[in-house]
C-alpha cells in the first residue's frame, strides 16, 4: 500500500476500533459506522478523507482489517476493538494448534499468566507460524508461541474467527501455551 493509504488505513483502525467519538461518529452494536457519514465527520474534523479512499484502503489492505457491508454502504474494523462491540460471530470450532506472536520480553509475563486481551476485546490468535512472527515483529524481537487451542476448545473455551482470519478468545490459560516455535 502507499504511505498515504497506510496513514488512511491507521486513522480508520483508530476511529473504527478504539474511538469513533474523535470525530462524533457512533457505532452500531456490531461496530458497523455509516461510510458516507464517516468521511463526512472526518472532513469536518479536518481531516482529508473520502469515500473513493476508504474503498482503496479496504480493498489493499493486506490484514483485511476492514469489511464493508453488502450493500457497500457501512463499515467496520474486522476485529481488535478495545470499545464494546459484538461482530456476531459464531462460536467455532478450532484447529489443533494456533499462533501467538509476541516480543521475547513478553514471554515469561505470558507463561506465568497466560494471555489477556488487555485494552481489547480478545486475544488474538494466527492460524500460521508467518503471521504470528509479522506480529511478534511489531513489538520487539519475534517470538511465536504455539497455542494448544483444541485442547482448549474440549475444555470449554470459546472460539470465533474474525472475517479476516484471525481467531478471537477471551484469554489463553498458560497451560494451554506449548513451547515456542523458536524454541
């Protein structure tokens, strides 16, 4: 993406996942914003935006971080909301194994307590090794940690994949965390 869609792209994750009331937009439940008056906010707030833009973004984006409706008339964050929102996403079950990536000084904090979604909504988890280690990058030093998600699934734990391919929990117990990839 060029460096004008990436900034684009960071102000709509900002507005769409964590504060719509910067610019006095409001969500719905599911976290869906009209598009027409998410650009017309954002002009006012002085920001340049339009629609032709916000199209491009979630076209080229390469984590799909934003879905439009099917009418292609609303949008919303694919998942990493740290505001209340429920994408109505059904409980799945999921495969055997799934990535966390993270910064290797996070390691021992995550074994002694499992993983928490902090200012999120979920925990985020990589259906491959690739992606959880672009992730882990972002914050240091890449460590991608194995996570035994069907062994939690059968103990009750709860499920979702978001419509970009990222799986959703509440948390991760730390005896569900296997030894890292790296390791």
């Amino acid at each position: 993406m060029r460096p004008a869609l990436v900034k684009t792209s960071k102000l709509l994750s900002l507005i769409l996942r964590h504060n719509p009331g910067r610019i006095g937009l409001t969500l719905d439940r599911a976290g869906w914003a009209d598009l027409a008056e998410l650009v017309e906010l954002a002009q006012r707030h002085g920001i340049r935006l339009d629609e032709q833009t916000v199209l491009e973004v979630v076209e080229h984006n390469d984590k799909k971080r934003f879905t439009l409706s099917e009418d292609g008339r609303r949008i919303r964050a694919a998942q990493g909301h740290s505001i209340p929102v429920d994408l109505g996403l059904p409980e799945v079950e999921p495969p055997e194994l799934l990535f966390h990536g993270t910064a290797a000084r996070n390691v021992e904090s995550i074994r002694a307590r499992g993983l928490h979604p902090g200012r999120r909504q979920h925990v985020h988890l990589s259906p491959d090794e690739e992606t959880a280690v672009r992730v882990g990058q972002r914050h240091g030093e890449p460590v991608v940690l194995r996570i035994a998600s069907g062994a939690m699934h059968r103990a009750g734990h709860v499920f979702h994949i978001s419509e970009n391919g990222i799986w959703l929990t509440p948390s991760v117990p730390p005896e569900f965390i296997e030894a890292s990839a790296a390791e």
